[in-house]
C-alpha cells in the first residue's frame, strides 16, 4: 500500500488552463454585451461623419452650380430640401440625413452643417468657411450659429 499516495487537493495543470479558458470565453461575452450601446453610439458616429462629408459636399457643389448656397426658412427645420426655391439642391443630395442641420447666414454667405454625436452629446459641425469637419461642444452657442469656436478633428 505504500507505493501509492494519496491525492492531495489541488488542480491539475490541465484542469486549471480549462478554468481559465471557460473565465476568459465568459468574460469576452459579458464586455460585448456590455459595452455594445457604446460600440453602436460610435458606428452611428462613423455613419454620421460620413453622411456629413457627403452633405456637405453636396451643398458646396450646388453652390458652384448656382452660385449660392441653398436657403432655408424657419420652417424647413434645419433640412434645405424643405425648400422649393432650393429644387434643383436634390441632384447634388437627394435625401437629407435624419438629424442633420443646415445653417444659412445670408450677411456673409456661409453655411454650416452639424449632427449630434451619439457617444457624449457633442456635435460635428462643417463649416462653409473652414471647409473642414469640427468637433464642437454641446452648447447652443456652438450650434446655433454658422461660426463657432470647434476643434479640428484630427
């Protein structure tokens, strides 16, 4: 009876490496669960960003083809193609993107398009005479008006 020794407690090197495989699988499963609200915040961002680029393209190619910047009233509620008198702006553009607003500064003849961002409330926001998309805050201040003080995004 000598020859064999008892089983002391413990885990096997192989009983261990499965425990720590089936925590690492669970733990990956839980922090994609978790973390999908954010991860779908930041691919409606993406989607925004590029629907910004788009429209803003757009709006500048109208203004080489007519000579102006479409514009809008009170009651086009931020959306360009509202407007009759901007009808020929749905060939450069043909559907406005849900959530986006179109500012027209007549004194100066600028324009600024912005949409919110979903992740922390923020804006991008082109401006006409940066020509280059902005980060900006959530201040009405910054949106309301076709010049802000926004960062560049990098």
């Amino acid at each position: 009876m000598g020859k064999y020794r008892s089983k002391e407690g413990g885990l096997t090197l192989i009983e261990l490496m499965i425990v720590v495989l089936v925590l690492g699988v669970l733990s990956g499963i839980s922090i994609s669960v978790v973390n999908r609200g954010q991860q779908q915040g930041r691919a409606k961002d993406a989607v925004n960003l590029s629907s910004l680029t788009k429209a803003a393209s757009a709006i500048e190619s109208y203004y080489y083809g007519e000579g102006n910047y479409p514009v809008i009233t009170a009651a086009d509620n931020g959306n360009p193609l509202l407007n009759s008198t901007n009808i020929s702006l749905d060939v450069y553009l043909k559907t406005w993107p849900d959530g986006f607003f179109y500012l027209y500064d007549s004194a100066s003849g600028t324009f600024a398009v912005y949409v919110k961002r979903n992740v922390d409330g923020n804006f991008y926001k082109y401006i006409s005479t940066d020509t280059v998309i902005k980060l900006c805050n959530k201040s009405n201040s910054q949106t309301t008006t076709v010049v802000s003080a926004c960062t560049v995004i990098p």
